[in-house]
C-alpha cells in the first residue's frame, strides 16, 4: 500500500476517499493545485469543521479550480462480497465530492 499523502500528485489525475478520521491533510495537499484534477469523497456533515471553513469555504464555487457537489441520498458501496451494494455497505450520513482543478497550463 501506498501512502497518497507522501506522493506527487503533479500533473495527476487524482481520485481519494481520505480517512474520515483525518481529512483535513488531504483537503490541504488538494488545495496545493498540485494535481491536474483531484476529487475527494467527503462526509457532507463536516461543514462546521475547522478544516472545511478554513480550506473549503472561502474557496468553493468561486472559481473553477474548486467546486462542491453534494450527492443526493446516501451512496452505497459495491464491492467484490457485495457487488449489489445492497447490505450494510451504505455511508450513515450524506456524502459531498470536492473537486480540485489544477493549473490549465501544465
């Protein structure tokens, strides 16, 4: 396994669903505009964070380099022991993408 934080990201694709435990390090490296893209899947029950009004807030939906899609509904993880995503398998909150464009130029 393959610490993403200790990575480049430069010129990078990138698609994370961090820890929820410790989001705000990868909420920091994506504000880097390190990446040509990165999209990260969020608890959308964050919003009061330090983190999020610190590095989200002031930033979302203000430009194009940082926009916020909150998903409708709670998604449901499909895996190989559960490839219908039918039980047990769904997030208990509602869940927003944070998506990061990087430098058109690069």
């Amino acid at each position: 396994m393959e610490d993403g934080l200790s990575q480049s990201w430069r010129g990078e694709r990138v698609w994370c669903n961090p820890p929820y435990s410790n989001i705000e390090p990868w909420v920091r490296k994506a504000l880097e505009f390190e990446a040509a893209l990165a999209v990260l899947l969020l608890p959308a029950n964050r919003t009061e964070q330090r983190w999020w009004q610190e590095l989200v807030e002031p930033f979302r939906d203000t430009s194009f380099r940082l926009t916020t899609r909150f998903l409708p509904g709670r998604i449901n993880f499909h895996t190989p022991e559960n490839p219908s995503g039918k039980w047990k398998s769904s997030a208990p909150f509602g869940c927003v993408l944070l998506v990061f464009q990087g430098r058109v130029d690069e």
